[in-house]
C-alpha cells in the first residue's frame, strides 16, 4: 500500500468517525430535548439509561432536582460541579429544602408542650448551622466502662438485709440463690448495642425530618473529623442497679430467673443499670447541650434462656431506654 493509499483509508475511517458523532451527538440533544419538554424525574432517569456520559447530563440533573427536590441531588451536584453556571439555582432549592425541613421541625415542637425547651432551642440552631454549612451527617463518639460486683462484695449489713428480705418474701436467702453477675456478663455484645442508639437517633430524624436528610453515624468512619464536623459525645457506665426507687440506695435491685415453661425458681440475679452522659457541642461560641441519664431495665425481662441472655437483654434496653430519652429531649420521636 502506497502513501496515497493510506492517506485515502485515514480519511474514509475519519468521516465515518465524524458521521458517528455526529449522528451520536444529535441522539442525545434530540434526547435532552424530550428531558427539557417533560421536566420530569422519570424523562431525566431514562436520559442517564441512553447515555451514561451524556453531554448534557449537567444539565439534566437540574431539571431533575427541580422536579425531585431531592436533598441527596442537591447534595451530589454541589459536590459534582462546584463551579456550575446553575450553582445559584441548585443553591437555592438547597435553601428552600432546607427551611421547609426547619418550618416542619418547628410545627412539631410548638405544637408539644412537654419538650425540653433548652434541648429544642439547642436542636433548632443545629439544624440552622447545618443549613449554613450544607452539613448533612452528624456523627457519634461512644466509649463506655464496665463496673459490676457480685453480691459477695457487697457490705455485710447490706447482704443481711438482702437475705432477710427474701427469706420473708420467697422463703429463701439471696446468698445461696443468686448468680455472680461478673461471670455471667459478656463484654462482646457492648458494640452491637451501641448500634442501637446510633440507628434509634438515625431513624428518629428520618420520622421527623425527609428521609436521608440527616444521617448519623460512628465516628470510627472519619478519623480524624474536621474542626466544623458536628459530634455527640455519649459515655456511660455500666453497673449495678440498686434500689433506689424503693428507698435503698445501696442496696441491689434483684431479678428472678425463672424456668421458662413451669415458671420455678432458678436464680436469683442482680439488675444491671447503665449511667449515661450526653454532650453535644456546635463549633461555634460554645454552644453546648448536655445531660446525664441513668437508664434501667424495664420491669419485665422476657425470653430469657441463660444467665448471660438475662444481662444481655437488660443491657439492650438500658440502651434503648436511653435512646428514646434522646428523642423525646428533642422532640424527634
């Protein structure tokens, strides 16, 4: 093949080239045409199906958050195009969404009396911060401590009165009857409980504000967190429940284990309860919200077939017990 020969195969392979772009270009503004009519979210959908990497797609994408009014759109498209001639548009959709999410917010807790007014003002000039930084994720630092004794390490006067109270009650002593909670009590499902404050608060903003608005999460999953990133601080202890509704503040609360299906007596064993301290802090002028909780087991423990399933499940509701006591602060329940 001569040079003339090649040159003439180099230009037959660059007008069908051209022909195809052509053609393939008129596809998509033909396409986008359509998006532009409907000025639906479906339309946009179908046009991101015919081309993944479409040359308006852009543009597309405002016409879908126009429709939508999507927050996780919004979100996508100010981090996708910083610099978009429809940065002011998409800006103020984001501003609207984020007042209307704050107008519903603020219907509820007028409209509620028994709230915390220091938590709700607190809320409210979170949410406010969160506008003004386009901030969508709070996250959760939790770290605990375990701090059991077994009935034995208790004072003597305290277990005489203890023995002396069962036997009038139940016809037997407490020290013969009762388990050591410090073999019984497992560290390993600490962290899966901790999920369940995490998931309760998610779930509590998702009841009261759209959904993915606002989302929570471990903190483990950033490190290190940015100087304006929003983090509640939760710690807690885990200890002994004693009596102090009854009046016997060092006394321990004790729970009976029962056979399941005949109901006779198995053990007797010690209430677990759990101090919690919740602190939640914006980066700016020290603006805190802070509050202690200490959470009990509810007054029935059911579907218990082991000692360690006995504890297990005063620990979950210790935990939720605390998570409710959040949401109902802020009036996200």
């Amino acid at each position: 093949m001569n040079f003339t020969t090649k040159q003439k195969s180099y230009s037959i392979l660059l007008f069908f080239i051209l022909l195809f772009s052509y053609f393939s270009f008129f596809d998509d503004y033909f396409k986008y045409l359509e998006v532009k009519k409907n000025r639906t979210s479906d339309s946009c959908i179908s046009y991101y199906l015919d081309f993944p990497n479409g040359y308006y797609t852009e543009d597309v994408k405002v016409i879908e958050i126009e429709d939508s009014r999507d927050i996780v759109l919004v979100r996508a498209f100010i981090n996708d195009y910083p610099n978009s001639n429809y940065s002011s548009i998409v800006n103020l959709i984001n501003l609207e969404i984020w007042n209307e999410e704050i107008s519903r917010y603020n219907s509820v807790v007028t409209s509620n009396s028994n709230l915390e007014k220091d938590a709700v003002e607190f809320f409210r000039t979170m949410l406010i911060y969160m506008r003004e930084r386009n901030k969508s994720k709070i996250f959760l630092d939790l770290t605990g401590i375990i701090d059991l004794k077994d009935f034995d390490d208790y004072p003597k006067e305290v277990i005489n009165m203890m023995n002396q109270l069962t036997l009038d009650y139940d016809n037997r002593n407490t020290s013969d009857n009762i388990a050591n909670i410090t073999n019984n009590y497992s560290e390993g499902f600490i962290k899966d409980y901790e999920k369940i404050i995490i998931e309760s608060i998610d779930s509590s903003f998702e009841n009261i504000l759209s959904n993915n608005f606002i989302n929570v999460e471990s903190s483990d999953k950033i490190n290190p967190l940015s100087t304006n990133d929003l983090l509640i601080k939760i710690s807690y202890n885990i200890k002994n429940q004693n009596m102090s509704e009854y009046g016997f503040p060092n006394m321990p609360n004790i729970w009976i284990y029962e056979e399941q299906e005949t109901n006779n007596f198995l053990s007797y064993l010690i209430g677990v309860s759990i101090k919690f301290e919740f602190d939640f802090s914006l980066p700016i002028n020290n603006q805190k919200y802070t509050f202690s909780y200490e959470a009990n087991p509810l007054e029935n423990v059911n579907n218990i077939t082991s000692l360690e399933s006995g504890y297990k499940e005063m620990t979950k509701q210790n935990f939720q017990d605390f998570s409710n006591t959040i949401a109902n602060k802020f009036g996200i329940y």
